[in-house]
C-alpha cells in the first residue's frame, strides 16, 4: 500500500527577494513541495506611498516577480489596518496582482484589534474576481483566536474561498481546541520551528503530545509548513523530512476503511429503495460489511434455537427474507440454521426485478435450490404458510429514514406467524449538535433553499459533534401476538416527535444536526452507528446530517418539536448565545 502524501512546505523569516530564485534553490533542495511567500518585497509606508502613487507594482517592489512559481506558492498580503492608513488600498492591488500571476491562495495577516474593519477588508478581496483563495492566519493559542476568526468569518457569509491557516504553539496540544478547528476549513497547519525539540543525535522532534497532534492533522488532508526561526535551531529539510517520516510511520488503514475515504464529508441524497431499485453496485458495496452480516447470523442463531425451544414447535422453521436484494441474509440464514442443528424452510421476498437474477442464480449454484424466491412486495404478498422468523436490513442512517417501520408494519400482518421473531427487534434514533463549516457551506452551494431542508447521509470527518448524541425515540417490532396485548397508542403508528436539550463543553457554531441509530437485532445482539457504541469495523451506514438555514452560536441548545412522519422530519432549534 504507498504511504500517504502529505503536502509539506516552507515558510522563511528571512527576507526573500526573488521567489523563483528561492524556488528552484533552497525549496526544491529542502524538499518542500511549496513555500509560504510575501507578495511584496518591502513593506514599508513609504514603498506602499509610491505603488499607490504610480498604480503599478515594480519589479525591485515585489518577491513574486513573475508567473513561473505560481504553481507552488501562497502570497501574503501586506500588514493591514492597524499599521499603514494606506493599507487597504495595497492590499487590493496585491489580490489583482496575485490573480494575474495565477496565485491560487493569499494568505492575509492575524486578526487585528478593528475587527470590523479586518472583516470589511476581507470581504473586498473575496469580491474581487481573480478567485484566489484567501487564508486568514491564526495563531492557536492568541487570546480568542476562534472567536475572533469567527466574527470575520460571519461577515463573510461563510464564503467557500475563506480558509484558515493555522500556525499552532509549543503548548498546542488542548484537545477540545483542536476539536473545534478540525469543524473549520483549515488549509495549511503551520508548525514553528520552536515546537520541536532537539533527540539524542540533535536531530528535531516533536513530543508525544504535539505528535498526536499532528498525526490528527495528517488524517484530516491539510497542508503542513515548517517556519524556520531567524536563528535557524533546526535545518528547514530536516524539519520537512521528519513530518514526512511522521506521516509514512503511520499504520496501514484496512482495506474497508480505505473503501469509505473517498465518501468523507460528501453530501449524498439517503436511498430510497421502497420507491427507487437499487443498482447492483449499491447492493455489493453493502454485502462487504463482514460485521454486520455476521451480528445477523448471530441473532438468527440464537432466533433459530428459541423457535426450535418451543414445546409445540413441529416441521421446518420458516424464515423469511424481506428485501433479500442479492441474497447476503439468504446465505447467513442457511449458514444459521447449519449452526443450530436445525431444518429450516428459507424464502427470499425481492421486488427488485433485476435483483432477483442474481436470487434465482444463487440458488441454483450456491444454494442448491434450497431457498423459494418470491417477487413481491412484502406488504403485499399473501403466503400459504407463516413466518416464525423475520428478517430484515431496511434501516437507514437515522433508523427510520428508509421506511423501515412502514414496510415492516404490512409484512407481519401479512407474513408474520402468531409468535414471529422479527430481526431487528427494534431501533432507536439519535441526535446531537453539529458543527462543521464544510458540511454546512456544500449543502449551501446547491441552488435552492430546500437544499438546507433535505437530510443527507454522509461519513463526517471534518466536524465536531459538539455534545454526545440523545436518544429521540424508537420503533419495536413485535410479534401480531404481542401487538394485541399491546394498548393502541404503543406502537399502532409511526408518528414520533421528542425535545432534547444540549449544553455546550465550548464556544460552538451549530451547523446543523446529526443522526444516528442503534438497532437491537435479538436480545444481546446489538449493531450501533453511535459514536459512544460504534461496531467495530462496520461500514454499511454512514451518519445522517441534517443541515439548518442559517448557522447559530450558542451555549444551550435545544431541539424541539423533532418530529418524524411517513419518512419525513421537521424540527426547531432553539439557542441560547
């Protein structure tokens, strides 16, 4: 497997006076793969007078003289506001020019005291049309750093071109800090040279702290930049070769995990089988998660034996498979009941004419015509014998979502023997804060205020769950003899609504909800997507997001009115700053 990539570049203290001069020497023979650059070569009053005074950069004004090392360069702006009265003005001239060189980020110096009037200049260089990104630099451990990137972020409206470039401290290492950057759109971690410290052969190093750190930075795709001090402790490469160690020492991801990474913080509309077929491409990616399927097997071999426990119990145990797509259950069920010593009488219940190819092939290769495949709705299909087992995997990201009680609802009435064992047994759905300006700036981009009104099923990787996920309600599935013992307002419709209430552990932007689910498959046989009780290794559903219209600050936080409806959900936040 190759190691991973880490984009590793340079940021000098040194004045530089020729960028492509530094870029063909010290960076390439440092091994930095960019450099972290000022636009201009002198910053005083005086230089920017004349500029402003003639309209037009130079070549003795500038570092970037040229086009040739724009590929692997960020440009940063001149000091602002607080220090030149001419300043923005420069600056402005600096993104034009930045954009004709083909510049692809400029990074903009820290949060000044007027940050109204940060805000104000930022907003001009996103206006302008040359595109360039624009990273705001953040020092990690100045006084309200967040909140202060916060501010000027909101000004901004969250725009996708403003980015962070966070410069961390020797005492980086808080981990509720870097929680809450990793929910920011960092593009570049600087690390200073003082963070490092030298080991025996007086080589630099990071201590085990601050390795962790970095190790988490590498995982989440930023950028790294080594900043040489003026006293230059450590060689510039040295540094760059030992976070390129650092990150080709890092333990091989398996192979499941490796097949979700490319799926990271993309929105996905959640399936729809009861209304759409699914492709066969779906249903294979699904059948490769070897821990869910063997928690089923589980769960129909301890069902198996209860059912083969009862003392009136005569003939074949009948199991049924609803929404059998291809077959995974089917096989786990054979498998169950060879485990259980038991004679079992097997159907495959698929509406999915294309499905049922690939059914009718396994069982005539791989399961011996042992198994009756029935094209049907399962809500609908009237069979001439009952089900003591009922098994299904119609549950979606937040449980529910997919239809599961609907569809489940029509086949015990119609499936389902007196004393039916239904796999799963029950679910329960789970929410909790959000915040994630990724999440929240794509569900944005697409055209149209539903966009923010449609949950979507996505592995969340740059985010922060802000306060551990609470239960909102549950479904049951119990036997018809159960259900008429039952008083009509236990489980006689799927309508749920729940309130829940969260405090913040830290000064948090909520982006949204996320959804998650735990499903009781039998009595001590349990499959979880919560992040407190996640099965190990199992990869079938990714969490729900649920995106909200506009973003809130807040310190309390409530949910109310989540209310569920025929797959649909509706809810009010409300927040306390």
């Amino acid at each position: 497997m190759p190691p991973r990539r880490v984009s590793i570049g340079v940021e000098p203290q040194q004045p530089i006076e020729d960028a492509d001069a530094f870029v063909s020497g010290d960076m390439i023979r440092e091994g930095a793969d960019f450099a972290i650059l000022p636009i201009l070569y002198r910053h005083e009053s005086a230089v920017a007078d004349k500029v402003l005074e003639r309209r037009y950069f130079a070549p003795e004004d500038l570092t970037i003289k040229s086009s040739e090392s724009a590929y692997c360069l960020l440009g940063k702006t001149s000091p602002w506001i607080d220090n030149m009265p001419s300043s923005e003005a420069l600056v402005a001239k600096e993104v034009e020019y930045a954009g004709y060189t083909g510049l692809k980020s400029v990074v903009a110096p820290e949060i000044g005291k007027d940050i109204a009037a940060y805000g104000r200049q930022l907003y001009t260089m996103l206006a302008n049309e040359s595109g360039s990104e624009v990273l705001v630099r953040i020092r990690s451990g100045s006084e309200n750093a967040w909140h202060n990137w916060n501010r000027v972020r909101m000004m901004c409206n969250h725009s996708m071109r403003l980015q962070v470039l966070l410069e961390l401290d020797a005492d980086a290492h808080m981990a509720t800090e870097m929680q809450q950057w990793i929910a920011e759109p960092v593009r570049v971690v600087v690390l200073p040279e003082d963070m490092f410290v030298p080991n025996a052969a007086g080589y630099p190093v990071l201590l085990r702290l601050q390795q962790a750190l970095v190790k988490n930075w590498i995982d989440h795709d930023v950028a790294f930049a080594v900043q040489q001090s003026q006293s230059g402790k450590f060689a510039s490469g040295d540094l760059i070769r030992y976070i390129r160690h650092m990150a080709d020492s890092l333990p091989e991801r398996d192979p499941a995990c490796l097949a979700t990474e490319e799926y990271r913080d993309v929105l996905q509309a959640p399936l729809q089988p009861l209304m759409d077929h699914l492709e066969s491409v779906t249903y294979e990616t699904f059948e490769q998660d070897e821990p869910k399927y063997a928690h089923y097997e589980k769960a129909m071999v301890k069902a198996i034996s209860e059912v083969a426990a009862r003392s009136d119990r005569t003939g074949p145990i009948v199991l049924m498979v609803v929404g059998a797509g291809r077959g995974p259950l089917v096989s786990r069920a054979l498998h169950a009941a060879r485990r259980a010593g038991q004679e079992v009488c097997v159907f495959a219940l698929e509406k999915n004419p294309s499905a049922l190819v690939e059914l009718h092939r396994k069982n005539a290769t791989l399961w011996l015509g042992a198994v009756t495949i029935v094209h049907a709705d399962m809500r609908q299909w009237q069979p001439t014998e009952r089900a003591d087992i009922l098994i299904s995997e119609l549950l979606g990201s937040f449980g529910d979502n997919e239809l599961s009680p609907e569809c489940l609802d029509g086949a015990i009435e119609h499936l389902a023997a007196n004393d039916c064992i239904c796999i799963p047994r029950r679910y329960t759905a789970y929410v909790a804060p959000l915040s994630s300006t990724l999440l929240f700036c794509r569900a944005r981009e697409y055209s149209g205020k539903h966009h923010l009104e449609t949950p979507y099923v996505v592995n969340i990787h740059k985010a922060n769950v802000l306060a551990d996920a609470q239960p909102v309600w549950a479904f049951s599935h119990e036997s018809p003899a159960t259900l008429a013992r039952l008083p009509w307002s236990a489980n006689a419709h799927n309508d749920r609504s729940s309130t829940v209430e969260f405090s913040a552990s830290c000064a948090s932007v909520v982006h949204g909800l996320v959804g998650y689910f735990d499903a009781e498959l039998y009595p001590g046989v349990e499959l979880s997507i919560c992040p407190a009780t996640h099965t190990l290794d199992m990869h079938s559903w990714f969490p729900m997001y649920f995106p909200i219209q506009v973003s809130i600050y807040y310190a309390w936080l409530a949910v109310h009115d989540l209310f569920v409806n025929g797959g649909g959900f509706s809810f009010v936040i409300e927040a306390l700053t």
